[in-house]
C-alpha cells in the first residue's frame, strides 16, 4: 500500500485528511466544521466514496491543500478554522471542506470540493487505538513552520492542522493492486419476482413491485486496506460511478429532481443536495394509486463482510407520497427516451409536475401499465402530495422483526381497543399511532392470519377474498379474463396479511441472505421491517391500513469498487 510519507513534519494541531478524487477544476472555498457537537480531542479514520482514506483530529484546520491530476490548489486559511465548535466558515485559498460532527465519535465528511470533478463524500470514526498527540508550539507560543508539501502521483487532498491535538507524522494513501480491499460498493436493488414488498394491515398493499436501477452506492473502510478484508465499515452515501453513463444520476436538489448536484451550492433555492433510493416509486393498494419519492437523509452506516456477504446497515429514508388520478399510472412516466440513464434527456414527462418537459428514464416498473419513471418528472402538481414518511430502513443480509410484546400499543379498531368493549386482550399492534385508520392485527375475517410458507401469510381459513388480475397487474378488479391485460387471469385470491396476529410472543419477520462474493460481486437479499405512518389521505390510510407495519426483502447485487472501477463494468 502506497503512503505519503511527511517526515519531519511539527504541526502545531490535529486534523489530517487524504482523499482520492479523480480530475480536477476549478474550486472555491469554505471549512465547515461542527454541527451541534463540541468534540474531545483525538484522531478519526474512515473513507471516501470516490476511493480515499480519511484520517483527521480535533482542532483547528490551518490550510487545505488539494493535489489533483498533478495540479495544486489551495492553502493557508483565513481565518485559521476551529473545527469543535458549532460552525467554521472561511476560506482556504481554493479549496472546500465540509465537516459535520454527528456525535463525539463520529464526523460526516459532506464533500471535498475543487469543482464539479473534484468532490468527494465519506464518514470517520474515532480511532481508540490512537491516543491525542502533544501540540507542538514555538517559545514565543505561536504555531510551528508551515509544513512543506510534495505532490504526490495519485490525487490527493490534505488538510493541515492548526494549533491543537496530535502530531501528525504519516497519511496513508489508498491501497493500489489487485490485493486492495474496495473502498465502496455498487448495490441496486433487483426489480422482480423474488421481492417482497408490504406495506400496512389490510393487505391490499402487499406484494408490491420495486422500480429498476436502483442504485446506491457506499462507502467501505476496511482495515487493514488489503486482503483479507473482513469486516468493512459503511458510510455515504456518495456518488454513483458512471452515472449518467449507463447508471442512474441520483444525487438531485431535494426540491427540484431535476436538477442534478454535488453540493447545496448548486441548487439555490431547491436545496438540499441529497441521494435518491432509485426514481419515483409507483404503487397501488384497494383501488388507490400513490406515487411514493424516496430521499436518502442522514446517511447510511453499518457494516460488511467483504469476504462472506453478511452486512448489517442503517439508512433513514423520507418518503414523500403522492396521490394521482389514473389509477394505472401513480406516478407521471418518461416517454420515448431511447437509452435510459445516459443523462440525455430524450423523452417526455406525461403527467406530474413536469408534464411536457424532457426527460431521461431512471427506472421501469415490472408492471406494465406503470411504465418508465423519472426524477426528472416528479410528481407534485397542487394538492396531491399527502405525506412526507420518516423511514427507518434498517436491515440486513439476516432475519430482521418485529416483535409484539405486552409494551406494545394496542391495536385501535373496535375490540381491540381497552376503552371499547369487547376487549381482546392480545390485541397489539406494533405501529399503532394516533390518526389514520383505526388498526387491526390483520385483515382476515376470524383475525387469523394463515401460514402460507416463507414468512408470508393469507386469510385463507376466513377471507377475505379478492377478484383481481395476477400475477402482474392486480390492482385491477376483474370479473374475466376480458378485464385484464397481457399474461395475467382473473381469479379469487384470498388476501394477504402479516403472521404476528396481535399476539404477544409473535413478530413480523423479513428473511434476508448473504451472497458471497464472486470476483466481486455478491448477490443477496436485503431484509428490513419497520413502521410506516398515516398520511393525509384517509382514503390511502383506509386501503393500505395506516399506520402499520412494512416488510420489505429485497434481492440485491452488490460490486466492488477498487481503485474507482466497479467490479464487472
């Protein structure tokens, strides 16, 4: 593994920072450091998207210096910027830094900038192995010499302390070989057949279908930098490679998809800058269509196993809902565009917000009447948004649940309600909330779910049963075969549910898998269950049954990047 050795170097602070970055442009300038959090001294470690390792302390930041594609930018600070206190602000002679402190162990790096070809996002963690450093300082109590600087072959960003914290004697650079771990990961989730996706009580919203090209990409740290890898650190996330070249763009201001990001800077008034889980979602439950947009917020963590697949993450998702008139069109389409994501926008959006304008597809729905969507056609015309849902999407590659247990509310329809006589005593409900409809363990008439085989359930004992059309459009109400389309028959079908039945003991289950990786790429299956809210509609709450639970088990595969190429491509 390459390192960029600076011997000889007296820094009067803490905070070393090298980053890999691709090209470069021009730049300006700011630090950032801070958040709400008022950091102790010692140093951090973690990664990069786009292929760098972080290491960084508490203190002041005095210059940034950026190295890319054998240019130079950057400099002293003025002022110098203190990075434990709530904000920093000022410039670097060029170069843009921005830290956030989330909690006194962790640090989000929101982006190295020196223009749009220089950025680069990633996360830190405190190193306990590592113990604060003794402050150099000169007799008359300034700051030692400013260090000298040597470019280094690969792109490099450095940050320099200023007057606090430890010695900061080597940064490692990134590992360069075929024995490197990766320093991210390409997952999409894979629209098909194998999915499950549930949401709420009555069943109605069950069995939903995802879009294509669902791409999030993480960032990995691993330690030791090369093979065996073992368990990897995952933060971001950040960029996707190649996108609009073949992989979608999903970096977008959050109040103006259309708009294409690196940083808030670059969306004025529509900012945030923020990641987007795959484009506009389409879904239909009890004859009502909503068209579901889902922004990654607070960033993503957890671990993998890049030797076996396993993976443990977190990531928080706001999930705004719309509704839309056409029952077999929740979400506006992009017509016409001959290539998906490759950035040229060569369809039309038909419906939404952005009805006539241009459009690149991002995603296909399996189901054919809901056709291709766009984060360049949103939804959003006046009066159809009903809700922005916090998502706690936290899974893994194992069995993730939820568990009903006596502290569980009680459910709040008639007879499971305490202040409603009767009163079933096992009446529980682990999403229960205030608002929305009235909640219910299940749908089935007796309140028995049936056990159908692979976690899923079905009234199948009491009903009740549903005429609709399957495998592929059941959203559609049928008495014939005449009343559906393409491959699917009419048929009753009794309906789904989840398996708790409200009793205390018995949990909501989603069944996930770890593919091991194969020339590095993995195959798996992310599974998560988690709490979905009412929205605004109690014609949407009504049909899908919220509040309530959600269960999702989604198959993904997952490339390795090392060195920015992605394991396959």
């Amino acid at each position: 593994m390459q390192k960029l050795y600076t011997k000889g170097l007296r820094l009067a602070g803490l905070m070393a920072m090298a980053l890999a970055v691709a090209h470069c442009g021009d730049s300006s300038v700011k630090v950032i450091g801070g958040g709400n959090i008022d950091p102790t001294p010692g140093t951090f470690s973690g990664t990069t998207g786009n292929g760098g390792i972080v290491t960084l302390g508490i203190g002041s930041v005095e210059s940034a210096i950026l190295v890319c594609a054998g240019q130079t930018f950057g400099g002293a600070c003025d002022p110098v910027l203190p990075v434990n206190e709530s904000t920093a602000i000022g410039t670097c002679s060029g170069v843009d830094v921005d830290l956030t402190f989330t909690t006194n162990d962790k640090v989000v790096i929101n982006n190295i900038s020196a223009g749009t070809n220089c950025d680069g996002s990633g996360m830190a963690n405190r190193d306990t192995t590592s113990s604060p450093g003794t402050p150099t300082v000169t007799p008359t109590g300034g700051m030692s010499p400013e260090p000298t600087f040597t470019p280094d072959p690969n792109d490099t960003v450095i940050v320099t302390p200023g007057t606090s914290g430890p010695t900061a004697v080597e940064t490692p650079m990134p590992c360069v070989g075929p024995d490197c771990c990766p320093e991210a990961a390409r997952v999409e989730g894979m629209a098909g057949d194998a999915q499950v996706l549930d949401s709420g009580w009555t069943g109605l919203g069950h069995n939903a279908t995802v879009v294509t090209d669902g791409v999030l990409t993480v960032a990995l740290n691993c330690t030791p930098a090369e093979r065996p890898c073992g368990v990897c650190n995952v933060s971001g996330p950040v960029a996707n490679v190649n996108a609009d070249q073949g992989t979608i763009n999903n970096q977008r201001c959050s109040k103006d998809t259309t708009i294409r990001c690196t940083a808030d800077g670059d969306c004025g008034g529509s900012g945030p800058c923020r990641f987007f889980f795959g484009s506009p979602l389409p879904l239909t439950a009890g004859g009502i269509s909503t068209c579901v947009v889902n922004e990654v917020t607070g960033g993503v963590s957890g671990t993998a196993n890049v030797e076996t697949g396993t993976f443990s993450t977190g990531v928080n998702l706001t999930s705004s809902v719309f509704t839309q008139v056409e029952l077999s069109r929740p979400c506006p389409t992009c017509e016409g565009d001959p290539t998906p994501n490759d950035g040229v926008a060569g369809g039309t959006c038909n419906g939404g917000l952005n009805d006539g304008a241009s459009c690149d597809i991002n995603g296909s729905s399996p189901v054919p009447a809901f056709g291709d969507t766009s984060l360049d056609c949103a939804p959003g015309v006046a009066g159809t948004g009903i809700a922005s849902l916090p998502i706690d999407l936290s899974g893994s590659s194992g069995t993730e649940s939820l568990e009903i247990t006596a502290n569980s509310p009680n459910c709040t329809a008639f007879g499971f309600n305490p202040d409603l006589p009767p009163f079933l005593a096992d009446g529980k409900c682990p999403c229960s909330a205030a608002g929305g409809e009235p909640t219910k363990p299940n749908p089935c008439i007796n309140g028995v779910c049936d056990d159908v085989g692979g976690g899923q359930g079905q009234c199948m004992t009491s009903g009740p049963f549903d005429q609709n059309c399957a495998p592929l459009e059941t959203f559609r109400g049928c008495l014939t075969n005449d009343d559906c389309t393409g491959i699917d028959t009419c048929g009753f079908r009794a309906r789904s549910c989840f398996l708790d039945n409200g009793f205390v003991g018995n949990n909501i289950q989603a069944q996930g898998n770890a593919g091991v990786p194969n020339n590095g790429v993995s195959n798996g299956i992310f599974a998560a269950t988690f709490c979905i809210d009412n929205t605004s509609s109690g014609a949407v709450n009504a049909a899908a049954g919220l509040p309530g639970p959600g269960r999702i088990e989604l198959p993904i595969e997952s490339r390795e990047i090392v060195n920015g190429v992605v394991a396959g491509f």
